[in-house]
C-alpha cells in the first residue's frame, strides 16, 4: 500500500511527536505564505509575487497534509489530485483571458462543492455525535456556506458564459420564496445544532442551501458580477474555515478565515463603488431591477468621427487617459490599445489607464486583461488616484465602458446611478468613446457624457478602432 509505505519513509526518522510537531510549523510556514501572499497582491507589481507564494504555501499545506498519520489511504487522494491538476493546468492554458470571470466562478463553485462534500461525509460517517453541538455548528456553516456558494457560482458562470440571460431573472411572489427559503435554514440549522442527530433534517440544509445559491445569483444581472464575484470568493473562504473547525486542522481555518474577510472587504469596496448599501448585497437584494425615475431631458447633439479624424486628435495632444470597460474585453482590445499606449508614448506623450472598481465582470478585470497585454503596471492607476487629473488631460479614450464615466451620477439626483462614484472624464479638454452602437449601460439610461460638447463618439469594435488610431498616427508621421 502506498500510504504504509509513505507513513514507513516518514516516521523512520523521527517519532509521533516530532512528527506532529514538524506538520504544526508546516502548516505555520504556509500559513504565513498565504498571509504574505495577500499582501504582495495588493498592488499589480507585487501581485506575481503574491500568487507564487500563495502557490507555495498551497504546495506545502497539500504535500503535509499528505504526509499526516491521520490519512487513513493515500490511493484515491492522489488519484484525486492527479485528475484535479490536469484539470486545472488544461483550463489555465486553454481558457483565454477574457473568460477569466467564467473561470474564477468555476473555481468558486468547485471549491465550495469540496468543502459541502468534506461536510456530508463527515456527518454520514458518524463523526457527529448527540452532544457535539460545536462540531455541529461548524458542519452546518460548511456544508450551507458551501452548497449555496456552489449552485450560486454555477448561476454566475452562466450568466457570464451567456448559456443564462444576463440579465436579472425575475419571478412572482420572489421575495416571498426567498424568505421561506431562509426561514427554513434558520430553522433548520437551528435545531441541528440543538439536536445533532436528526440527520434527515440534515439533509434538508443541503438541499434548501442549493435551492438558496441560485436563488440567490438568479436575480443578478451580468453588470452586477463584480460584487457577485468577490461575494462569492467570501463565502467560499468561510465555507473552507468552518472546514477547518470541523477537521481541526489550523492551516484551513487560517486560509478560509483569509479568503472570507478579503472577500468580504472587497465585497464592501465593490459596493460603494456601485452606490449599493452591504445589506443589500448579503441579502441578494442588489441585483433586483430597479425603477427607473423618470429621466431628465439629455442636451446636445452626437458627434460622430472616424479613426483616422481621432488620430489627428491624438497626435497633438500632450497627455491621454485611456479608460478602459467591458467592452474591450467583448472586443478582445487589450492588445490593440498596448499598441497604441507603445506608439503613444515613443512619440513623448504621458498616458495611464483609470481603472474603475468595478469595470468588467470580476474585480480587477481590466488589471488582468492589460496585464495579459504586458501593460506597464506603473500605468495603471485606481480611481481615486486619477480622478483630479482629468481637468487637465488634453484626451480620454472610454473604451466600451458606459455607466462608470456617465456625468448623470454626479448631477442628476433622479437617476438611479446617482451617487455612484464615477471616472471625471467629462472634464477632459477632449473626450473619445469607443463603443459599437448607442445602447445604454446596464442601467438603462441614456449616458450624458455622449451629448457633452467635448466628447466624439468613434462606432465600431473597439479593437479594429484602436488598430484605426495607430494606423492614422503612423500615416501622419509618415
């Protein structure tokens, strides 16, 4: 057997308690990678660092977790691990950069169904008994945490992928369903915990906390999928720590606590960047659709250009900021607008990017896709540190992003968007938009910047536009 023959090499040297000893600082070691790891990532420079150390850390905890006497057989557990890491390499290789939204849902989704799964065997094995009230709240948050993160994230991936309507999904008598729905988890949950052996009710929690996960993401729209997103990473991260509680084992509840709270504090920032309350968010009430209050009277006329007329533009200009959105990923443009920052800047013009919180599908979603581009990380720069420079920006290039630069949310006080933060584009001496057609943002108002007298409108795909741009700076220099 493999597993006798592993626990043979491994205590050869060494006694149960230098053993259990050598796994405590194991598991020590990768929990300080992990915490190490979320750091670095917090800024784009540091962030491949970041992740090489996570990866660390999750190869340590994974090789310890292996080499514990507490392992009954190794046999399936690396037959798991072999299927698992073929899956996962053939998806980072093969799944371009613009599904990166569709993947992280995918992984959400699966690493919650590990922990539900983790849950139920341990409750079906007898690992509970009538008295283990403890082990029994930790069980139960695992196993409700983890099954509506996993129907929840499945909803997400489709609405993403385009196999579900994008838009939210709305039905008669829904706000009363999902009341019940919670109802009977409260209820149940509640009276497992007094009563661990009633393992049909159990079951029950499983069941309805599927039910919950989709009711919970159905009436999301796909604009909503940032705050979805982080959400979701929250309670899968909560749904490994009550894993770690209900196995005792440090390393799951240090990473679960980890991946929770970052969640949960990007869930916040996610949220006041899209002028959405947190209570609202973890009652799945955020992505309801909203009445639209009647909107005021838009002045001004569209000004149409072609490429070649917003090249001329941006060959005397002295500085541009270039703002990206969901469209350039529809469009796949990252490469394209590389390109044109490259010539922009062999030419002696200051550019940057504005990043929106919440532009695209996933946080930092833009940060990904203009990393994928090999984007100088110094280029990019958060809303708030941009915001003031617009005034004296000679061009803002908007490429396919709407609600996030639409001036309505910073004057118009019957607009729904109103009081969400936005990009101050408005103010540039000269605006470009790159979109394909007139269609309004996921709120479904009409956008003021494109009425405004500064701002030229530029139709077509965003990255045959951008490739417009450098061919038209090249003609000029020629």
């Amino acid at each position: 057997m493999i597993d006798n023959y592993v626990r043979k090499l491994f205590t050869s040297f060494a006694g149960d308690q230098e053993i259990r000893l050598i796994i405590g600082i194991a598991y020590l070691v990768a929990s300080v990678f992990f915490i190490m790891g979320l750091k670095f990532m917090s800024s784009p420079r540091t962030a491949r660092r970041g992740m090489f150390m996570a990866e660390a850390g999750m190869a340590l905890a994974i090789v310890t977790t292996l080499l514990d006497q507490e392992i009954i057989s190794l046999e399936w557990i690396l037959i798991g691990l072999f299927i698992g890491s073929i899956a996962g390499y053939v998806m980072a290789i093969y799944t371009p950069m613009t599904a990166m939204p569709q993947r992280t849902a995918l992984s959400h989704a699966f690493g919650a169904l590990a922990a539900m799964l983790v849950g139920v065997t341990k409750y079906y094995t007898g690992h509970v008994k009538g008295d283990d009230h403890g082990v029994m709240i930790a069980i139960g948050l695992e196993v409700l945490l983890g099954a509506m993160t996993f129907t929840g994230s499945m909803i997400a991936f489709g609405k993403l992928q385009g196999t579900l309507p994008g838009a939210p999904i709305q039905y008669k008598g829904q706000n009363l369903i999902n009341f019940a729905i919670i109802a009977a988890l409260v209820g149940s949950f509640g009276y497992l915990v007094y009563n661990p052996g009633a393992s049909m009710l159990f079951y029950v929690l499983a069941g309805v906390s599927l039910v919950f996960g989709v009711s919970l993401v159905l009436p999301i729209g796909a604009a909503d999928m940032p705050v979805v997103m982080s959400l979701l990473n929250a309670y899968a991260g909560l749904a490994g720590c009550a894993t770690g509680f209900a196995l005792n084992n440090n390393v799951l509840i240090i990473a679960g606590a980890l991946d929770g709270a970052s969640g949960v504090i990007l869930s916040i920032i996610m949220t006041k960047a899209m002028n959405r309350s947190m209570t609202n968010v973890l009652f799945g009430g955020f992505g309801a659709v909203q009445e639209v209050a009647a909107a005021r009277e838009v002045k001004g006329t569209i000004k149409g250009q072609t490429a070649e007329e917003a090249a001329s533009i941006l060959d005397i200009a002295d500085s541009v900021i270039i703002v990206p959105g969901y469209g350039m990923a529809v469009s796949q443009a990252q490469h394209s607008c590389k390109k044109l920052v490259d010539y922009l800047i062999k030419k002696g013009k200051t550019v940057r990017f504005a990043i929106h919180p919440v532009a695209g599908r996933m946080p930092g979603h833009m940060n990904v896709l203009l990393a994928e581009a090999g984007v100088d990380y110094d280029l990019l720069c958060d809303m708030e540190a941009i915001n003031d420079d617009f005034p004296t920006t000679d061009v803002s290039i908007v490429i396919g992003a709407n609600d996030v630069v639409n001036p309505a949310a910073k004057e118009d006080k019957a607009s729904p968007i109103y009081g969400m933060p936005i990009l101050n584009v408005d103010a540039s001496r000269t605006v470009m938009v790159l979109k394909r057609g007139m269609n309004p943002g996921f709120s479904g108002i009409e956008n003021e910047l494109f009425y405004k007298d500064n701002c030229v409108m530029v139709f077509g795909d965003a990255k045959k536009t951008l490739d417009g741009f450098v061919a038209g700076l090249v003609e000029l220099d020629a």
